[in-house]
C-alpha cells in the first residue's frame, strides 16, 4: 500500500514538470525611453593644458666681486624696485683701492704737466738753435709717455670705482626677491655658479603650455596663418593648483616658430596680468582655452556610458537598444558632451534611463 502511494506521488511529480517544460517562456515587455535625433551644430568646447608660470624676467644675481657678505637689505619675498640696493660686500678693500688709484691720477697728472713744460722748452731752444732735434723728440716722446700714463692711470681709477660700486649689489629691475642662500658673513665671489638670489619681474606673468603638432596645424588650416591665430584665439583662463580660476583672464602673445622634435609640440606663451601679486613665478597651472567646434554632434552626458574607460550610447535598431562606441568631449557647461567620432547626423539615441538598458532590450521611443 505504502508503495503504491509512493509511486502515485511520483507520476504526479513528473506530470508537473512536463507540464511547466511545455509552457511557453514569459514575452519581454518593450519599455518606452526618451528618445532624441542627433543634429549637428556649432559649439565652444574648453581644451585644458598644463601650463608652468613664470616671471616676466627672472634675473639670476651674481657677484662682480669678491668678498664677505657684510649686511643683508632685503629678505625673501620682498618687492624691490630697480637700482635698490638689496646686500653691500665687504668694501674696505675696494675703498683702499679707489684711493690708492686717485693718488696714482694725480701723480701721474704731475708727471704730465712736467712733461709739457719740458717740451714747450724744448720748442724753444730748438727754434734757437740750443737743443737739436734729437733732444726735442726725446721731449716729445716723454710728453706722449706721460699722456698714455695718465690715461691708465685714470682707467685704473675707473675700474676701482665700478668694483667699489659692485660691493653694492642692486636689483636691475622691479620685482620680488627669490631665496636667499647667503646671509651675512658668507663668502661670495664673481666665479660662483649659484647666485645670490633671484628677481622675478611679476607685474605681468607668462603661462607656457604646450600644443600639438596636429592641433596646431588645425588651428593655422582655419585661420590661414599663425597671424591670424593670435588674433582669433579667445581669451583665456587660469586654473591654479586649488581648482580656483584666477580673477583675470589671460592673452595668448606668442606661438614659437619651432616644434620639438622629441615631444613633437610647440610652445605657446599666454600673458596674465598680476596686480595683486597671487601668481608666482615657477607655479604650475592649467591654461583653459576655449575653441570654436563646427558641425559637431552634441548629446547629454546622461545618454553616454562607460566602459573600462570607453564611452558609449544607446541607438535604436530594429526596436531594440543597441550599444555604439563613441569618442567625445566634455562641453563648458558638463551637461553636454561633443561627439568627434562614432555618431551620424538623424540617428535615434535613447536620453534616459541608460543605466537600466542592456543590449538588445526592446524599446519603445518617446520624443
């Protein structure tokens, strides 16, 4: 009895279970998604390059001459102006010497003045029939040797006056003061290949960043000319190392004539003006360069999706959500992406709800 129930219960299993393997698989419903065609247009797109700031000029400042660094004017940082004195060199030294160098002007001035007596009598003699002229071009020879001395003399004068005034170690311009390795007491001389210090011209600062040969060559193609690609170029901006955009927008002043050979770039050189002082020489930064783009496709970042950092999006083919692998770039407002490659004009693309799609998901489009 027992058994026969068990074989029962069996039959009664196995009828279920062909009775599900014949039912059909449930039908995958469509879902409706927002659904744009794409058209091309004109946009701006901001291309951003790293950037090193500097100076208008930064002047490295060395000795002339030698000595012990007696007093320090200036500290790091500091502004100075030009011909300000900025630390004074041991000067007794170069004191003695201008002194000893104006006696020597003088003695030799005396000798000259004898010289000239000499030969004014000499003159005179001569014309008499006193002296002959063998003595009178002694005389002569001893009035030019004399000239030529005191000549040097007073060009030995001359350099000791400079080499005092070097002890007096001044900025060439205005600017603000670098480091200061040598304080007072050091030992500084006119061979040292380190300098005293460093002044860095940061009325107005330039930004040098690099392009491309191939955006470079875009770039002269819709101009004409390198000319005309100054002048086009737009004003641009400044981003500094805390993501803070600098409070004044920069010009693009130069495009180097050259392009590295190894880096196979050019140098381009933006100008910022820099009042009040934030931008420092020897900073580094990003330049954020807007551009023209034309005939561009323009989609919303929701529509795109990646994947192991390749970007795509959602066309309708078929009634179906298929996947095409695009190449875009972000626009100014980060709402929007530029696409430079992988769409064409009039293709359907799904807007919303990307994240929930798979491939081949069946999709009813919603304008």
């Amino acid at each position: 009895m027992v058994i026969k129930r068990c074989i029962q219960m069996m039959m009664f299993i196995c009828g279920v279970i062909m009775t599900s393997c014949k039912s059909e698989a449930p039908i995958q419903q469509e879902a409706e998604y927002k659904v744009v065609k794409t058209t091309k247009t004109n946009t701006a797109v901001n291309s951003v390059y790293s950037a090193a700031v500097r100076g208008t000029q930064d002047i490295d400042i060395f000795p002339q001459v030698s000595g012990i660094i007696t007093k320090l004017n200036v500290e790091e940082g500091d502004r100075v102006r030009k011909g300000q004195v900025l630390m004074i060199i041991d000067q007794i030294n170069y004191q003695a010497a201008l002194k000893t160098a104006q006696a020597n002007v003088e003695a030799a001035k005396a000798s000259l003045a004898t010289a000239a007596l000499t030969l004014d009598s000499k003159k005179e003699l001569y014309e008499n029939d006193v002296v002959s002229e063998f003595d009178l071009k002694n005389a002569e020879n001893a009035y030019l040797s004399a000239k030529a001395q005191l000549a040097l003399m007073q060009a030995q004068e001359q350099t000791a006056k400079n080499n005092l005034s070097y002890t007096e170690v001044k900025s060439p311009s205005d600017g603000v003061i670098g480091t200061l390795p040598y304080r007072v007491g050091s030992m500084v001389s006119a061979q040292m290949t380190k300098p005293l210090t460093t002044i860095s011209d940061n009325k107005v600062m330039y930004a040098y960043f690099s392009m491309n040969e191939t955006q470079l060559l875009n770039l002269t193609r819709k101009h004409g000319s390198k000319e005309e690609v100054l002048n086009s170029l737009s004003e641009v901006e400044l981003r500094l190392n805390d993501n803070s955009i600098y409070e004044k927008k920069g010009r693009i002043e130069s495009i180097s004539g050259l392009i590295d050979k190894n880096t196979g770039s050019v140098t381009i050189r933006a100008a910022f003006d820099n009042a009040s002082g934030l931008l420092y020489s020897g900073s580094s930064a990003n330049v954020i360069l807007p551009q023209e783009i034309e005939n561009v496709i323009v989609i919303p970042r929701a529509a795109t999706f990646e994947i192991q950092d390749k970007s795509y999006v959602y066309t309708i083919k078929n009634g179906r959500a298929t996947s095409k692998q695009i190449s875009v770039q972000p626009l100014n407002s980060g709402k929007e992406m530029a696409v430079l490659s992988g769409l064409e004009e009039n293709e359907e693309i799904i807007i919303e709800g990307v994240g929930l799609l798979r491939e081949g998901t069946p999709v009813k489009a919603k304008y």
